[in-house]
C-alpha cells in the first residue's frame, strides 16, 4: 500500500462488491450499504491513483468464485469477467447517480409490491363475490325448491280434501239408499212378520173357558180338573213357531231356541251385532247426528238438529229359519229419536238445549250366514 492510500476512506470489501453483483436478490440495506456518508467523501478530489488489490476489493466468497486463470494485476482488465475494476476514490456524481438507481429500484419493487398486493386484493374481492353469488344462487334454489315442495303438499293436500268429501258424499248417499233399501224391505216384510200363530193363540184360549160349563154339568169335580187342564198345553207348543212372545210387547227369544248352542251363540252375536248398526246409524244420520249438529235456518230462528238410536230401546229376537244357509233369523227393535234446538243464531242453537220432537219405532230383519250376521 503507498502511502496516501491512508487517507482514503475504508471500503470494506461486501460494500465494494455490491455494485457489480449480478445478484437479483440484493436487499435494499446491501444496496444503501456502499453509499459513503458525506463524511467520508473527499473535499477535493485525490490526484492520485490506489492501487488495490482484489482481495482487498472482493469478499473471499467472491475471490473464490473467480477463474482460476485470473490476472489480478490492479487496474487490468479480467478475462471472461463482464465488469472491471475501478479502484479510484469514489466521485460524488458516481455516488449520487448510484443513490439514484438505488431509489428507483427501490421504489420499483415498492410499486411491483402494491400492485401485487392489489392485484391480490382483487383477487380476493373476485372470489368472495363470487362465492357470494354462489351461495345466493343455492339459496334461491333453496328457497324456489322450497316453494315448490310446500306447493305440492298444498295441491296434494287440496286433492285429498276433495278425495274426503267426496268419500263423505259417497258414504252418505250410500247410507241413504241402504236406509231406502231397509225401510223398503222392512215395508214388504211386515205382512210376513206377522205370524198366524199370535192370532190363533187367544182361540186355544178361549176354547176351554167356553166349554168348562158343559163338562162341568157331567162329570165328577176330579174329572173337571181334568178337563181343565187338558187344553192348556196345547198354545204352548204352538209358541216356538211365533217370530215374536206376544203382540205389542217386548221381542224375545223362545227359551226352547236357546236350547240349540248354536242359537245360544247367535243371540250372543246378534246382540254386538246390533249395538254396533245402532252406532253405526248414529254416525251417518243425514239430519244430523250428536257429534255434526244439522243447523237450518226457518225464517229468524236457527234450528238445530241431530237424530239418535237409542241403545237403551233396543230389543232383539232370534229364531230358527227354514234354510240350511241362513240357519237362523234376527228381528231387532229400536226407537229412533229426533232432537231440536233453536236461537238466535247458529251458535246459539247449537249451544242450546236440546228437546225431543218425534219419535220413531223401528223394526229391522237380519239373517246369520256363514257364521256371522247380514242384512
């Protein structure tokens, strides 16, 4: 080293190397690194020339990255090495120029930075937006599927409701042709109901008391007694031929019918069985019934109105028939009630009390087939 080289500023060797590196990665304190202070800058410019050598200039990373065949004269030219070597004094317009580069690359990456942040905030916004717009439109698909489900069950709920009342129609108009059907049959079999026997049975009376006197003229008081109770049993085997015990009273089943198990358990059945078609009368009444009050209106007056069978009125009657297929017969009797409300409006006659106005006796015929009862 000569002499003056001791006034010149020390230049470490990774703040010399920075300039000519080929290295993209270089921060921006590496870069701002070989700017001298203006402390270290010369007053006036040094006449001589420093000779430096290189190892002095470049880092040992550096030394080691050259070609092997390299001239380190100072100031030569390398072989195979795209830069030279300027080992001057730093100049003042060199380093400004430098500082110049080194904001302008500086603010280069700054505005490559923002750009890509804002290109990447774009980027963000775009898919939220789109997600966004993804999710409405499975929301609106939602929402129409949701339309279209809760229309289907209201159509479909519609439609049933149609089905139900027209059912209700049909069981109705049903209900009244078989009541048409019963009271038309009950109407053709009234004449054959009426048994002969009934009438007869005062005639056998009668007999005995109208000879008692002449047979009491005759004979001995024993023989009287004997006379008398001679026709007696005679209606009593003519009974079990009768449909019912006596005209005008309550039906019922001859002991000697009961006999037959098969009877026995007939009557049984016969009995369900018309607690049952009473209940099902009072179910399907077109003038109403208990549990659906009929209201009309007859001028200013509402009038409700129900119609009732009366399980306590019911009598019934088994007999013997003449057909192997219907082995057995079954009258059943009932009393069939009308009752009536009125007010001032359809609520009022509802809620009012009810009081009977007409009262019907029914007879109905049954027959037992294939072990259960028909009409």
């Amino acid at each position: 080293m000569y002499e003056h080289a001791r006034a010149v500023p020390e230049v470490k060797a990774d703040r010399a190397v920075a300039p000519f590196a080929s290295d993209a990665t270089a921060s921006a304190d590496e870069y701002q690194s070989i700017v001298p202070f203006e402390s270290e800058l010369f007053q006036e410019p040094n006449p001589y020339q420093v000779d430096t050598s290189l190892e002095e200039l470049l880092s040992p990373k550096s030394l080691a990255a050259l070609p092997p065949d390299l001239v380190r004269e100072p100031g030569a030219a390398i072989e195979g090495w795209p830069y030279s070597i300027d080992t001057a004094p730093f100049d003042e317009e060199a380093v400004d120029d430098l500082a110049t580069r080194v904001a302008a690359a500086k603010e280069a990456r700054r505005i490559a930075r923002e750009r890509k942040a804002m290109q990447e905030r774009e980027r963000k916004a775009a898919e939220a937006k789109r997600l966004a717009e993804q999710k409405r439109k499975e929301e609106e698909a939602k929402r129409l599927a949701e339309e279209k489900r809760k229309e289907e069950e209201a159509a479909a709920q519609r439609i049933a409701e149609q089905q139900r009342k027209a059912e209700e129609l049909k069981k109705k108009a049903e209900a009244q042709r078989l009541e048409a059907l019963r009271r038309k049959e009950l109407a053709e079999a009234k004449p054959q109901a009426q048994p002969k026997p009934v009438e007869k049975a005062p005639e056998v009376v009668k007999k005995p008391v109208t000879k008692q006197p002449e047979v009491a003229q005759k004979p001995a008081p024993a023989e009287q007694k004997q006379v008398a109770m001679a026709p007696q049993p005679k209606p009593a085997t003519k009974k079990p031929s009768a449909a019912y015990a006596r005209p005008g009273g309550r039906l019922e089943t001859d002991p000697t019918v009961l006999a037959n198990p098969k009877a026995a358990k007939a009557l049984e059945q016969f009995k369900h069985f018309a607690l049952e078609w009473l209940a099902k009368n009072n179910r399907s009444y077109v003038k109403g019934t208990r549990e659906h009050v009929k209201v009309t209106q007859e001028g200013n007056l509402y009038v409700a109105q129900y119609m009732q069978s009366e399980p306590s009125s019911l009598e019934t009657l088994v007999k013997p028939s003449e057909y192997e297929h219907t082995p057995f017969i079954g009258v059943m009797r009932y009393e069939e009630k009308l009752f009536r409300s009125e007010g001032s409006t359809a609520e009022a006659a509802k809620s009012g009390t009810f009081q009977e106005v007409d009262s019907t006796r029914i007879t109905e015929i049954f027959r037992y087939a294939k072990n259960k009862w028909q009409y």
